[in-house]
C-alpha cells in the first residue's frame, strides 16, 4: 500500500525547496570527504608539500603518516575535553542554553520533558531509518552494497524501515504511531495528578550537569535490567514482554532489527518503562554541603531534558541493527553493548537484559 498522500505532500513540501540551493560537489571529491563518515580507514594523509614544511620548521617532530581511525578518535576525545571542565566555558554554555529554554514559553508547560523524549524517539527513529540511503548521496550503488554487508548486523539493507510513513500498510502505520500519542496522552494524565514545579532560574554548573546526567542514565539501566530481567523470567509478567519480541513485520522474521522497533511495546510493558524513567529522573542525587550538614540536590530540569534526548537515542541505537565506527559500542567497546548485544537478545530471547551498559552483565555478543 502507499504511504498516506498527505505524509507525501509534508515531505515533498520539507525536500523540494531544498534542492535548488544545495548544488551537488563534484563525486570524487564528496566521496573522498564522505568515506570516513561510514568506515573505520584511516582518514586522508597530509599532503607531501605540508609534511616537508612541518619538517623543516620543526626538525624533531617528525608530522604523522596518519590520522588515528575514527573509532580512536572519538575514544580520546573525551579525555582531551576534561581539562575543559576546569574552565568557565562549559557553564557559560550551559547559562546560555538555560537561558534560551526560560524564555520559550513551552519549556514551562508541564509537556515538555514528555515532548523532548517523544522527539528524541521521533528524531532517532528517523535518523536510523534512511541511514541506508544516506551513502547513496556519496557513494556508488556497488560501494553502498559494501557497506551495508559490513555494517548491518545481518549484511543486508533493512527490512521495511519505513512502516511509520505509512508504506506498510495502514496497519503498520497505526502501530507505528499509537506509541508515540498513547506516551504523551499518559504523561498528560499524570501532571493531571502531579503538577510541575516552576521552573529555577539559574542553570546547573558543568559538574553537576554531567554528574546528573552519567548517573541519570546509569541509574536508567540498573533499573531497567532487572525489569527486564523480571519481564522475561517471570510467567505473570512473560506476556507483557512478548509484543516486544514479535512486533517484526513477517519479511523481518530472522533478520536484524529496524529503530522503530524501539517504541513497539504493549502499553503495560511501556508503562513500566517510563515509570523506571520518570522515578530516575525525579531522584535527588547531586550532594551539596550546608551549613547545616549535607543534602542531595533534585535533577535540574536542563538535565532532565539532556537525560531524555541521549536516552532515546541510545535505544534506537541498540535496535538500529547498524555497526558502525561512531556508534556507541565500538566508541566505548568495554563500556557499551550496543546495537550487537541487543540483536542478540533479540534473537535468542534471553541474556543481555541491559539496554547500554555491558558490565551489568548478561551474556553478550561472541
């Protein structure tokens, strides 16, 4: 069946006017530029005329044959960024960033956290689904076949990834999206109940703002793997779980899984998931001394919203069925299990009950 023809006119309507201002470069240049992005080569070499300069001008350093690959990269880069923490900058980011958000009016709504979630599920979702397409802007259709075959986990390009436009089916289409309504309609019945507080005027420092973000997510996963392990290994709770394991379209059967399979859920299983979230995201963790002694500092808001965006993104990551470089599993192998782990709960059914964290323990990939 064809998507709806009004998902058709928003996306040609978002696309068309594009096109005349993005002029294509020429293909053997984006290609050479592009070709790192999705693979783990080395990254160009500096050209012979640069090597000789550097040499004459500083005859004891001898300039590098080549970049570290990318995976090694993104490994140090957060320890180069530590000494960052020392200085001003990164509060004054976040005073900006704070800022900015008090003066839009939704950031005061009591759907707003509920509304960057659903939109980091949205966006990722996204994101992954044309992965597959994005190396054709780059690369030949052979070259793309390459890649695919290295970086899926089954070596094949997804399997329907489009179901939430609607080229599925209506059907695969309406469970697409009842997910995402059924959240924010919940949320909306629980502030009905709970109300917000107002908002605080000043932001967090970058300590605190990692702090609460680090152990926000760690906390996450603690909690959800043993709901995990609870839903899979307890006969009443089983049934909640099962929708989870066998939403996959029958063309999907044994085949690596797609990111909307992240939000594909039966409403009790998805209601004990965002109570996990909702209850780490409402702990008080950050200590602070007082005159009076110590106490713990309630989640600022700004991490909340940070929390919620890098969340949804790291479950999208662990359905995508993609492996490449940048994802999270290859930048931080001992610490993330990633979309691999996952794919392989997924087809066993059992081990790997965390969503991020390996050493929560599980059995993992070979």
């Amino acid at each position: 069946m064809r998507p709806p023809p009004l998902l058709i006119s928003l996306l040609s309507l978002a696309l068309v006017p594009c096109a005349p201002f993005a002029p294509p470069l020429p293909a053997l240049q984006l290609s050479a530029f592009a070709r790192p992005l999705f693979s783990a080569a080395p990254l160009p070499q500096p050209a012979s005329a640069l090597s000789e300069a550097l040499s004459e001008a500083l005859p004891s350093l001898s300039p590098p044959t080549s970049l570290p690959p990318v995976p090694a990269l993104l490994r140090r880069s957060p320890l180069l960024l530590l000494p960052l923490l020392l200085t001003p900058l990164p509060s004054r980011l976040l005073a900006a960033v704070w800022s900015s958000l008090l003066s839009l009016p939704l950031a005061h709504s009591c759907m707003f956290e509920a509304y960057t979630a659903a939109g980091g599920f949205a966006l990722s979702i996204v994101f992954f689904s044309f992965l597959h397409l994005l190396p054709r802007l780059f690369l030949r259709s052979e070259e793309v076949a390459a890649l695919m075959r290295r970086r899926r986990l089954d070596g094949q390009f997804p399997v329907q990834p489009f179901e939430w436009l609607g080229a599925s089916g209506i059907g695969r289409f309406r469970q697409a999206w009842v997910p995402f309504f059924s959240y924010l309609f919940s949320v909306r019945a629980f502030h009905v109940f709970v109300a917000k507080p107002p908002l605080p005027l000043h932001p967090p420092s970058a300590v605190r703002f990692l702090f609460e973000l680090a152990s926000g997510v760690l906390l996450y996963d603690c909690l959800f793997s043993l709901l995990h392990r609870a839903l899979h290994r307890t006969p009443l709770l089983r049934p909640l779980h099962r929708r989870h394991h066998s939403c996959a379209p029958e063309a999907r059967k044994g085949r690596s899984l797609v990111a909307l399979e992240t939000v594909q859920h039966s409403f009790p299983d998805a209601f004990l998931q965002v109570a996990a979230n909702v209850l780490v995201q409402r702990l008080a963790l950050f200590p602070i001394l007082l005159p009076a002694g110590a106490a713990l500092l309630p989640k600022h808001p700004l991490s909340r919203v940070a929390h919620n965006l890098l969340v949804t993104y790291l479950l999208a990551e662990s359905h995508s069925g993609y492996d490449f470089p940048w994802q999270s599993h290859n930048v931080f192998p001992r610490v993330f299990g990633g979309a691999p782990d996952h794919e392989r709960h997924h087809r066993e059914g059992e081990g790997n009950y965390y969503q991020f964290f390996r050493f929560l323990g599980g059995r993992r990939t070979a």
